[in-house]
C-alpha cells in the first residue's frame, strides 16, 4: 500500500510537469532559467519558499536535534526567520539589478555590476562548486525514507528515479516545472509533519509540556546551549548572522526572485514566507519526542522513526512521496542553476559568440552532469545532511561582500572584489579543521577577512572599468515609494 500511494505522488508530479509547459517559450535560455520573469505572487511564493524548506528542514534539523540538542535548532530556526526581514530589502535590489543587467544568474548581475568577466566567472564557479553538496544532501536523504518508510525501493534505484524525474521536469519546462510542483511538495511536507507532530502530542500523557518535562528528567543537558566551544553562544550566533545574510544569495533563490513579472510581488511573497515557520514547533517537538521514546536511532531518522512507528502504510506512502518529491524538487532547482551558471557565466565568455540554441543544449548537458554528479556522491560518498550544509553556506557566503559591495558601495572595484573573495577563501582553507575560530564560526570569521581585503583593495586599487556608472544606474532605479499597477504575471 505505501508503494502504491508513493507512486502516484510521484506520478502526479510528473502530471503537473507536464501542465506546466503552458507559456513555455521555446528557444529562450531565460526562459528555461527564470521562465522569463512573468511569474505572479502565487508561483513566485512556492518557488522561492520551496527552495527554503528541504529535507533538511524534515530530517536534518530534527534528526540534529535529536543527536546534537538545543544548539544545532538555537542557529537552525532563528537564521530562516531572520532571514525574512533580510530578504523583504534584498530580495528586490536582486530583482532590480537583475532586469538592469537583463541577468537570469549571480555571475550575470555581480558581472554586469562590476563590469568584469573574472568575477563573474569566480562568481559563477563558486557557485557551482558549493551547489553541488546540495544535490548529494538531498538524494541522500532519499536512503533514510526507503529504509524507514516502507518503500521497497533500493537506494541507488531511488537515486536513479529522483534523477530520472528531476531531469523530466527540466526537459519539459525548465524552472516552471518545479514551480508548479511545489505547490504538491509544499501541501504533502506541511501534512508530513503536522500528522508526526499530532502523533507525538497524543502519545504522551500531558501533551507537549508531558514530553518536555521527560526530557527535563531524563537529559535536560539538551535543552541547552553551551557557553563556550564549537558549539557555544558566540558560534551559534555568528552562525545565525552570516547564513541569514547567505541564504537570501544563495544563487536558487536569486534564480526564483528573477522568476517574477514585478518588484511588488517579490515583495508580497517575501511577507508571506515566515508562515511557513509554524512547522518548526512540530518538529521540535517530534525530535525531542523520539529522544525520550526511541533513543539509540541513528542521525537524521527521528521523524521517519516516529511516522513508521505510529503511522499507518497508506499515510507513510503519502509522507514517503512528499520527502522523495521535495528532494527531487531541490535537486532539480539546483541543477538547474548549475547549468545556468556554466552556459551564460563560464561557457559563454570561452566562446562569445554561442547563440541561444547552443547555450540552451549546453545548459541541458551540464544540468545531466550536475545531476550525475550529485548522484555518484549521494551513492559512493554519503555524509551527514547538517555538515554538508554548513560547509555549502560558509563557501556561498563568501560571495556576499560582492553584493553588498554592489549594493550600497560606488567605490567597489573589482579587483577588490576578487581580492575579498579569494582571501575569504584561503581563510576558510585555512580554519577548516578547527570547529570554530576562537569561539565565532570560522565562516563568519573568513566573510570578515573578506570585506575588510575587499574595501582595503578597492579604495588603494584603479578603477578601469564602468563600474561606478553601474552603481549610479541601479541607484537611479531604486524606488522609495510604489504606486501605479504592475504586471500580475503567471500564477
């Protein structure tokens, strides 16, 4: 029974790939990218909060808990809701750099900025470096729910299928497939872990003060945050500072912010987005659950434990295809912008002169490679889905500085720049086997290594490129007020 109903998830998704191809433009490379900037609210809301809510939101950061206590969901739930406020100004000024320099990647708009091919190529490259642990994340995610669910379906069969359907969903419409799937993946993970978390608040006597106050009897040591160390206060703090920053560069939701027909509707979906938070409590509560009732399961499985434990085959089936269709979801986005990464930032400064039919099969080719890639990890190297993380967004947010710079500073240089970011890069190298450094993330430390290099290059460097010129056109295209009617857009 969980196979059938597994199966006609998928197979509803696959549907829905198919109805999306409505409003495809054939021959177009941004609208295979960025379904050439004509999403409303409604699609733009499910792309961009899709890309935030993985299966590390459903297995990562409980199973963490679970393992690790407070201090892993202390960074883990604060740096998303942080993150909102952040992305209600950022978000825009993406969007608007992005229609000025007619860019549907972060190697595009920084490029366009600065005026200079180097960063948008380091740019580009970085991104696609640190991206690429986000494939093995989410395909090795897909091992836990075939054990624990029910599903019998051997891993790298299951890797094989979610690669199968990402790829699908690229061929038939580019960015719009995803798009409209998950608005099914979204419906199925929120029901995922409602039920699990109805589950446990049933099965204690006293509710959710019931499995705390266990807790507090039985290992009240992870109901806190240690001072000091790896895993103390000025860590965990700094984590929340710099991924809050991260997250809203991350180069999947730079892609689904260039998806919309307005500025407004960035907006609007930004205010919405926080909703999605009234997950966490749920499963907060499911980790803490499984801590008390099912000790010993290993990383990453406490909310799979429970569900397989309590639920019936029919539900497990359900939940079994939300988590297998969130991660072929994530791992379809991210290819994607590997593939745009290299065909406009990489592929098409080695060769100029490539047109749109050649740059649409090279993004085709290098979104099968970036699949490829990501599967062959998932399978010969899995690793712990919260360490990949963390390393993905120390890499990323070495990128910052570029933004900020180009955002808020006439006199960046792109020599600087460049000098930021490699400098950030050697640090990061440098303070990689430490578990912090001197008590603060050693990616916090490295970003700030980063803007100082940066600002202290470009106001010693020359400038021989039209870069403040870029800075005074999008400066002259930030609105302080809106008025007048927009675009609605698809969806």
């Amino acid at each position: 029974m969980a196979l059938t109903v597994f199966s006609l998830v998928l197979l509803s998704s696959i549907l829905i790939s198919v109805l999306s191809m409505r409003g495809v433009i054939k021959g177009k490379l941004t609208d295979v990218l960025v379904a050439s900037g004509s999403f409303g609210p409604a699609l733009l809301f499910f792309i961009m909060v899709g890309e935030n809510y993985t299966t590390g939101t459903l297995l990562g950061a409980p199973g963490s808990i679970y393992s690790n206590g407070a201090s892993y969901g202390f960074w883990f739930i604060p740096y998303i809701l942080l993150a909102y406020p952040v992305a209600y100004f950022l978000s825009p000024a993406i969007w608007r750099m992005g229609r000025l320099s007619q860019g549907a990647t972060v190697g595009d708009i920084l490029g366009w900025r600065y005026d200079s091919r180097l960063v948008e190529v380091l740019a580009a490259v970085c991104a696609i470096v640190f991206l690429t642990p986000i494939i093995q994340i989410q395909l090795t995610a897909l091992s836990l729910v075939f054990r624990y669910l029910n599903i019998n379906i051997g891993f790298e069969h299951g890797v094989l299928l979610a690669v199968i359907l990402a790829y699908l969903m690229i061929l038939l419409s580019g960015i719009r497939a995803p798009a409209y799937v998950s608005i099914l993946k979204d419906a199925l993970l929120i029901l995922a872990i409602l039920v699990v978390g109805v589950v446990c608040l049933k099965e204690t006597e006293g509710g959710a003060a019931g499995v705390f106050a266990r807790v507090l009897a039985t290992a009240p040591e992870t109901l806190t945050v240690p001072r000091g160390g790896g895993s103390g206060l000025p860590d965990t703090m700094s984590t929340v500072f710099f991924m809050m920053l991260t997250l809203n560069i991350y180069p999947i939701l730079v892609a689904g912010t260039l998806t919309s027909s307005s500025e407004r509707n960035v907006r609007k979906s930004v205010v919405i987005m926080p909703v999605y938070m009234l997950m966490f409590p749920f499963l907060v509560l499911a980790a803490y659950f499984a801590l008390v009732n099912l000790p010993g399961l290993e990383k990453d499985t406490a909310v799979l434990a429970v569900a397989a434990l309590y639920l019936p085959e029919w539900l497990l089936g359900l939940i079994a295809g939300g988590v297998a269709l969130t991660a072929v979801l994530v791992v379809s986005v991210n290819a994607l912008s590997i593939a745009g990464l290299f065909s406009r930032n990489v592929y098409r400064v080695l060769k100029p002169r490539a047109d749109e039919r050649e740059l649409i099969v090279c993004v085709k080719a290098a979104t099968f490679l970036a699949l490829a890639a990501g599967a062959l990890a998932a399978v010969k190297f899995p690793n712990l889905l919260a360490n990949i993380l963390k390393m993905s967004y120390s890499g990323m947010a070495q990128l910052l500085s570029a933004f900020v710079f180009a955002f808020f500073w006439k006199r960046a240089t792109p020599l600087g720049v460049v000098a930021g970011i490699c400098l950030g890069f050697v640090c990061l190298a440098l303070f990689w086997n430490q578990p912090s450094f001197y008590g603060v993330n050693k990616g916090c430390a490295a970003l700030a290594v980063n803007f100082a290099a940066g600002a202290l290059v470009s106001l010693t460097g020359i400038r021989q490129t039209r870069a403040p010129e870029r800075y005074l056109e999008y400066a002259r295209s930030t609105p302080w007020t809106f008025s007048g009617k927009e675009k609605g857009g698809e969806g």
